[in-house]
C-alpha cells in the first residue's frame, strides 16, 4: 500500500467517523475533508473544486426546484382528494408511495419519480401528522430498488450491457433485469412497509424561524362562484379539502345568515367564512374553485405580470392608524392597492364578513399586494412584518405546466434526446419562466448545505480511484474469492459493489468491478452473466449513506435525516437484498 493510498483511506474513514458522530453539520465536515485531502496531497489544487461542476449537483439542485413546483401547483392535492380521500393508514400511504416509486423507476429516471410524489409525501404526513421522513427515506430506497428491474432503470444496467458487448459480443437485453430485478423489488418493498420504523421521525432540517411561526386561526372569506365542484354538494365535502385544518364558521346567502351544518347543501354566490391556517385555507380555496379577495389582483406599477405579486403576513401594532378601521371603510384596494386576505385575533373567533372587521392592536393580518405597495403601505400603518414564510392563499396556479414539464423532462432522458442534468435544469428553468415557482422562491427550494456537501465529497471519493485504492481493493477481494464456494463467491462481489458505491458512482463502481467479477468467473471456470449481474444490483443498491446516490442525498434535508440514519434501515435491506439476489442469480443465470 503506498502513502498516497494509505492518506486517502484515512481521510475517507475519519470523514465517515464525523459523519455518523453527528456532533458537527455534514457540509462543514465534507468541506474540512476535502481541505485535509487537499492538504495532504491526494486532490490536485486544480481539481479541488471540480465538484461544484458535476452533474449530480445539477440534477439534485434542479429536481429539488421541479419537486416544489409541483408542490406549489396544488394539482398533487387535487390528485390526492379526488382519487385517495379517505386513504389516512400511515401504513397504507407508505405503500402507495413505495409501490408507485418502485415501479416508475423501472421505466423512468429513479430521481424523476422520486421528484414526482415527494409532495405527495408531504401532503400524506400533513394528513396523518406525522413527520414526512417516515416516508422519503423508503420512497428514495424504493426508486433505487425499482432501477435494478429494468436496462434503462439505472445506470449501473446500461453500463454493464456495455461491458458484456466488450467481454462476450452479446449485450443484456431490456428485459434480461427482470426475473432477478423484479423479486429483489418485490422483497425490498415489502420489507420497507414493515421496517420503515427503523428510522426514527425526523424534523426537516430546513425548519427556520419563518416555518415556527404557527397561526391557526386565520379569518378568511370566499364566495362560491358559478362552475365551483362544491355547488350541490353538502358543506361537509368542502370542509375535507382541508385535511382538519379549517372549518366554515358562518354562510351569507343573499343577505341571510345561516349556520355552518355538515349536510347544509352549497349554492351558487354562497360566501364562506373560513377559519384554519393559511395552507389549509388554500387548499380549500385551490380545489372547491373558490374566489376570494385576493383574486382582485393588485395593478403593478411597473406593468409587472402577476408575479411581481406576494402575500405577506403582519402585526398591527399599538398607534396603528388601522385600529377601529376595516378595510371596507379604508377602501384598501382602491385606494392603496392592496388586498386584505385573513385576519387573526388570539383569543377570539370572528363572525363578520372580512371586509367590515374593525381591526385591532395585535390582529395578525395577511396582505396581498406588489413588492413595490408592500414595504410603504406597513410602514405608513404602523404593521410589523413578521419573519416571512410561503402564503399561497390568493395565488394564482398554473396546476397542468409543472406537469407537462416534468414529463417532458423525463420523456427527453428516456429516449436519450438530452441527457439527464441538462433535462432537469432546463425544467426547473421552465418552471421559474412560466412563474410556477416565483423567482423570490427558487433559492429557498434548492438545499443549499446539501448541495455544498455533494460538491465538496466528490473530489474526496474520488481519490480512491486516482491514487489506486479502488484497485488494491480489487486485489484483496480477487484473494478472498478464490477460496469460496460458486455462491459465497458471488455474494463477495455482490456485497463488494454495495461497499464501494458510496465513494465511487455507480457506473464507475460497475467499471471497476465488472472486469473483476469476470475474471472470477473465468477463474472458477463458471460463466460470466451471474457475476456481471451482480455486480449491477450492487452498486445499484446504495442504501448506507446519503452521498453514494442523487436520491438519497435528495431526501436527506427535507427530511431531516443524519447520516446515521440511512444504514439503520439501508443496513438489513442490504442484507434481505443480498439472499434474495444471490440464488435468484444462480437459477436464472446458471453458472455453467
């Protein structure tokens, strides 16, 4: 072993050391690795930062932005009202993600389909108020899992066709994954339904002061326009689109107070007073069709489409010149050009129309307006803005684009039209052009720490390779197998590919240890196929850490993982992978 290999085994093993300590946050570790590495001399000073250019950051930044875009569309909680109402078994939601996850990732990009129902997941542990970790990290080892079923689903597949053309003259074929790929998935998923558990609940790492802030008890109004889905439908049916979030407190109909009973029937110009939280209020006002007033939308100064508009959330303080005004009687829209969307007061339920509300010192108040009416308009009326956070109650949607988008995106990677980084960047850039996400938005949805940390592990993993570790490796193993029975013999380089592709990517994990595996073979005197398989279910089954694969390291903020965390449940699925994939791989690729 020479000194270069012997520094950057240390480094590596010392990196993984800090990471499962926890005591320090994972981008910072990852950063003093890559400076130790570059101190020591095993990272080049010219290739320090390559990282920062790699395609895995792309694509994880851009999936993040897509993944809330969709998010933000609302047509995930349409999706969900309409076609699961009544699914609230947490058991049952894991499933249906899993399940979905897996088999998409058969046929598509496995970061695109995880990209696709992560605010599925979100809206499901908004519904069953649990953590949304309880399901990212199954649906991420879902859609790794799903890969193996298929030649298109990973790319540890398609590099070892590639590989068997250059050793034998015949590739694997599309479907040659299946039998082998199919009962892994299988056993996988169902083992993910029962041992989800092991994971802890973890809270987003991305909860910041704007997110603590939680108000409740939000006054708002909506009238029921002409084409609404509610108009005929009992009260009780709108009241579910709010996940228990919101109720209707009163119903103005021509002037007639009437009560807010379960079975009362909904009609046409029907006004609503709603009271919940604000994500509640939108949803209710998103799906039912609803019009409230911010629909009104603010005149732009500058001509601005509606983009340039945003809803923020203030406290009238004492010596505001709005105590004992309401907005009616402040013509709010027409005068300052801004909307008056809720209004909460602690303590107190109100039953007024939102417009005759006489406001108060220490009322909470949700405003719509441009970013250029905003700011002078709180300043003026004595409002403290509180810290800001995401209203979407009175934005507009545009719930089919992200949806066209993303499919898009992913139709143009399947048939090979462009690849994967480019196709992911240019959706979450269509995202951002056609104002699914506004611009404000968009660097609060890509995970700043995760993506520092991807850049900077990338040039550390990599020395492996380049100062011959990965082949030392190579050799201990070539020792160990020569001894063991045809089976022990492949759950050695199948177990071997699962070690390594943490450092390496998974297609280089398959370069390096394909020609391994085939030299055992050709030793041993068996055929090649069972190994070469082997070793593309391996390095396709990274579950132990969040940096070896996109879709790990996708889920890992939003879900508040540790790193810790990921061998707690990615440690016995190995296993449960390992004696499935292993005999599975001798009938149907028989060794001789």
């Amino acid at each position: 072993m020479t000194a270069e290999q012997s520094l950057s085994f240390l480094v590596i093993g010392a990196m993984m050391a800090f990471f499962i300590w926890d005591r320090f946050r994972y981008d910072i570790i990852a950063c003093s690795a890559l400076m130790l590495s570059v101190a020591v001399g095993i990272v080049p000073f010219d290739h320090a930062f390559d990282g920062f250019s790699d395609d895995i950051v792309i694509i994880v930044g851009s999936a993040l932005i897509v993944s809330a875009g969709v998010a933000r569309s609302g047509v995930v909680d349409a999706a969900i009202q309409r076609f699961l109402p009544d699914l609230k078994s947490v058991r049952a939601q894991l499933a249906l993600l899993v399940v979905t996850v897996t088999v998409l990732s058969a046929f598509i990009k496995n970061i695109g389909a995880l990209a696709i129902m992560i605010p599925v997941a979100f809206q499901f542990a908004r519904r069953s108020n649990v953590q949304p970790s309880v399901f990212l990290m199954p649906m991420a080892f879902g859609s790794l899992i799903g890969g193996l079923m298929t030649q298109v689903g990973t790319s540890p597949n398609v590099v070892v066709s590639r590989m068997r053309q250059d050793l034998t003259g015949e590739s694997f074929t599309m479907f040659d994954f299946t039998p082998v790929g199919a009962s892994v998935a299988l056993v996988g998923a169902v083992f993910l339904l029962f041992a989800y558990r092991l994971v802890p609940e973890r809270k987003s790492q991305q909860v910041s002061v704007n997110q603590a802030i939680e108000i409740t008890d939000y006054t708002s109004e909506a009238v029921v326009v002409p084409g609404s889905p509610m108009i005929g439908k009992p009260l009780g049916n709108l009241v579910k689109l709010g996940d228990g979030g919101a109720v209707v407190i009163a119903i103005f109909r021509r002037g007639t107070h009437l009560a807010p009973l379960p079975d009362a029937i909904i009609e046409a110009d029907d006004i609503l007073l709603l009271e919940g939280g604000p994500a509640a209020l939108d949803r209710i006002v998103s799906q039912a069709k609803l019009r409230i007033p911010g629909d009104r939308l603010p005149a732009s100064n500058n001509g601005k489409a509606p983009a340039d508009i945003e809803a923020i959330e203030a406290v009238i303080a004492s010596g505001s010149p709005l105590i004992g005004m309401s907005a009616q009687r402040l013509a709010l829209f027409n005068n300052h050009n801004i909307n008056l969307l809720a209004v909460s007061r602690q303590g107190e339920r109100l039953k007024q129309r939102l417009g005759s509300i006489r406001l108060q010192a220490g009322d909470i108040v949700v405003l719509q307006g441009t970013r250029r009416d905003l700011p002078p308009f709180l300043q003026d009326f004595g409002c403290l803005p509180l810290a800001q956070r995401e209203i979407l109650l009175g934005t507009i949607r545009r719930a089919t684009v992200p949806l066209i988008v993303l499919a898009a995106a992913m139709g143009a990677t399947a048939v090979g039209v462009v690849p994967v980084p480019v196709a992911f960047f240019a959706a979450a850039l269509a995202m951002v052009i056609f104002r699914v996400i506004p611009l404000r938005d968009v660097y609060r949805a890509v995970d700043g720490p995760i993506l520092v940390m991807l850049a900077a592990l990338i040039p550390v993993s990599d020395t492996l390779r380049t100062t011959g570790g990965s082949d030392l490796i190579a050799g201990w193993l070539s020792g160990i197998a020569a001894d063991l029975p045809p089976g022990g013999a492949l759950a050695l380089i199948l177990i071997a590919a699962m070690a390594v592709t943490p450092f390496l990517n998974n297609a280089a994990t398959v370069l390096v240890m394909a020609p391994i595996a085939a030299s055992f073979a050709a030793a041993l005197g068996y055929k090649p196929d069972a190994f070469l398989m082997a070793v593309a279910i391996g390095a396709g089954s990274d579950f132990l850490t969040p940096i070896g694969h996109q879709c790990n390291t996708l889920v890992m903020g939003p879900g508040g993982y540790r790193f810790s965390d990921y061998p707690r449940l990615g440690l016995p699925l190995s296993a449960v992978i390992v004696l499935v994939a292993v005999p599975m791989l001798m009938w149907v690729w028989p060794l001789h």
